[in-house]
C-alpha cells in the first residue's frame, strides 16, 4: 500500500479534529520511515523484481518493521511518544488514535502486499492484490476519497479544513499517478531514499501549510 495508507490519517482527523493533521500524516508511515532507515542500514532487506506486476518490491525479509509483533511495537512507541514529546498537548483519547493509526499500516498493507508479512517466523500473510495492479489502483485511491469523504460529512469538521483535505487528497493522487507512470528507481539505495524523502517530506509540507493556513488546532 503507498497513498492508500493517508486514509487512516483523514479518518482518525475526522473522529479526532484536535490531533494535528501532520501528526496524523506522521503516524500513516511511521513503520516505513523505519523500514525504509533499516533497509538502508542492512537490517532488512529488499530487491527489485521487475517480473512482479504492479509493485516490482520483493519485500522478503522485514520482521523489525512489518510482522504483526512488530506493528504492536511500534504503535505504542508512537503512543509514548506523542504523550512525553514537548509540544504536543493530546489527552490519551487522541494518543490512543495515533497509535491506532499506525497499527492500521499492517492491516492496510495486508490487503495489497505479497505474503510477506510476518505473524510468525513460519507464517507470513498477503492477500496479494498487487498482483491486479488496476485494482490496487482503484483501491488506493478509493480509500482516500471515501475518507475524505468521511471527513466532509463531519458536522465538527468546517468548511475550511474539509477543502483542505480534498486538497490533501488531491495531492495523494498525484503522487500515486506518477508512482505509475514515472520511471520506477534502479537499485534497491535509489528506491528506499526517495520513498523516505516522501514519507518525511510530505508531512512536513502539511506542516508547514497547516501553519500558513492557520489550521493548527489550539
């Protein structure tokens, strides 16, 4: 899953209004962050198989980011965090659903990766939708607008905020449009850079026009 994992961000926005939006954004792909940083350190481990349809990742080796044990790790390093970090005011309501966005990653991921996510050291699981790449298409996209979607009939979200979402949404399609028709990165360095210069960089954009747009919650 790529921008399909946004979904749980706009949704968790919709029930929570108050959880900063790129906190949100953060906690979508928070475990890629890592997985992308222990790839890159030797840690896990991927190639490129440009035999496979759709997504050319053969993802064969990443227990530290993407088993089920794994997931539960990470959500509640992501919950501590966001309770201790200087700068973030959320009640343990809001951190719940910060940790429950980043759980949603495996889930998520689960609909659309190879088994290659691991429960146990002998049972790794995927429903492989890849493997129809329109269909993983539709999926994506589908799961950002319905949330946006979501968002929009919220009567405690404005008129403002759900623009700014649709706009968000907006974006994610971009994004994932040329994941289909720009060229796909050579070598396994070039592939896990740029997704990280993503999954860094895009809420850090939100950030900044949360800040600008004057959409920071109080």
């Amino acid at each position: 899953m790529f921008v399909g994992h946004y979904s749980a961000s706009i949704v968790a926005k919709a029930v929570a209004p108050n959880i900063p939006f790129w906190l949100l954004v953060v906690a979508a792909q928070f475990v890629d962050i890592f997985w992308a940083l222990f790839v890159l350190s030797g840690l896990e481990h991927v190639r490129i198989d440009t035999s496979l349809a759709s997504n050319h990742l053969d993802l064969y080796y990443m227990p530290f980011t993407h088993s089920i044990a794994a997931t539960l790790f990470w959500a509640l390093i992501a919950f501590f965090l966001v309770r201790v970090l200087p700068g973030i005011k959320l009640g343990v309501k809001e951190c719940v659903i910060v940790a429950l966005v980043v759980a949603s990653h495996w889930f998520l991921d689960l609909i659309v990766h190879r088994p290659d996510l691991e429960i146990t050291a002998d049972l790794k699981v995927g429903f492989a939708l890849w493997d129809w790449p329109l269909l993983s298409f539709i999926l994506e996209v589908g799961l950002v607008a319905g949330a946006a979607y979501f968002l929009s009939t919220r009567s405690q979200i404005s008129v403002k905020t759900a623009r700014y979402i649709w706009g968000f949404a907006g974006l994610l399609l971009l994004i994932q449009l040329s994941s289909v028709f720009l060229v796909t990165p050579q070598t396994v360095t070039e592939l896990t850079t740029s997704a990280l210069g993503m999954f860094v960089g895009l809420p850090i954009l939100v950030y900044v026009t949360e800040r600008l747009s004057k959409l920071m919650p109080a």
